[in-house]
C-alpha cells in the first residue's frame, strides 16, 4: 500500500464509491427554472409584438378613434372585420392573461392576472353583442388596449 491509502483523510474524501445519480438535481432544477422563466418572457414578446400589429387595423376601424380623429372610413362590414381582428387578439394576446386568472382561481386567490383577464372579457363580450344582437358603441379598442398595454409591463 502506498501512504496515501494509509491516511483514513484521505479514505473520507474518496468519492468513487459514492452514488452520485440526482445529486446535481438542484442544480437541474434551477437551470429548468431558469429555461422556463426565458420561454415565458419570449413567449410574452412575441405575443406582444403580434399584437401591437394587429392593434393597428383595429385602431384604425374602430368608431371610437375614427370620431375622435374627426374622419369616417365605416364601410360595409367593417363592424365584422373588427370583430374577427379583436377575436384574434383576445384569444392569442390575452391568453397568459386568461390562464394566469384561471390559475389564480384555481389556487382562490384572485390578483392581477384575474383583473386584466376580467377587463378584456367583459370589454370583447360586449363588444361581440353590440356588432350580433345589442345596439351601442363596441369597445374592442379595450381588448387591444388592455391586452398590449399589459404585456408590455409584464415584459419589465
């Protein structure tokens, strides 16, 4: 034997022996964590940057704005084509937000998510009445305002 594997230091701090399977597993899930917050902020920037375009068209057909800039470009389904463009933005913009409230409800404890989520649906259900059955002003402008607004602090 050679002196090094006389000295019982030394024997301590042989690990060869040891089972080392999981013992990075902190380490993994830190890293997992880390991944999953990166997809979630990436996640958030594309869904705000496809909404801030879509925002556009639904700017420019909204009554709302076209009474406020002082210029009238109604046209024959135009209440339609805002309709669809303002389905699309409440379903892909707001969904973190629609989940996040899910999630908030599910754990019985309401917060932001559920405030955003509760303001963009009210605001995209009423306006779907106005343009199908009710008469009245839609408001679908809230549904791209709340939705991008809110994405892009989320984003900070």
């Amino acid at each position: 034997m050679n002196k090094k594997d006389d000295n019982p230091k030394d024997k301590s701090m042989n690990h060869s022996n040891m089972d080392q399977v999981g013992m990075n597993k902190g380490h993994d899930d830190q890293r997992g964590h880390q991944n999953h917050h990166a997809m979630m902020v990436a996640d958030f920037k594309k869904r705000f940057f496809f909404s801030l375009i879509l925002i556009v068209p639904i700017l420019v057909l909204s009554p709302m704005i076209q009474t406020f800039l002082g210029v009238n470009w109604r046209f024959a389904g135009d209440s339609y084509i805002l309709f669809g463009l303002s389905t699309v933005l409440f379903f892909y913009g707001g969904k973190p937000f629609l989940s996040g409230a899910i999630d908030e409800l599910k754990k019985k404890s309401p917060a932001m998510m559920m405030l955003i989520a509760l303001a963009i649906t009210v605001s995209y259900v009423y306006s779907s009445f106005t343009v199908f059955v009710l008469e009245g002003n839609d408001f679908f402008l809230g549904v791209g305002n709340t939705s991008s607004h809110n994405a892009s602090r989320s984003l900070d």
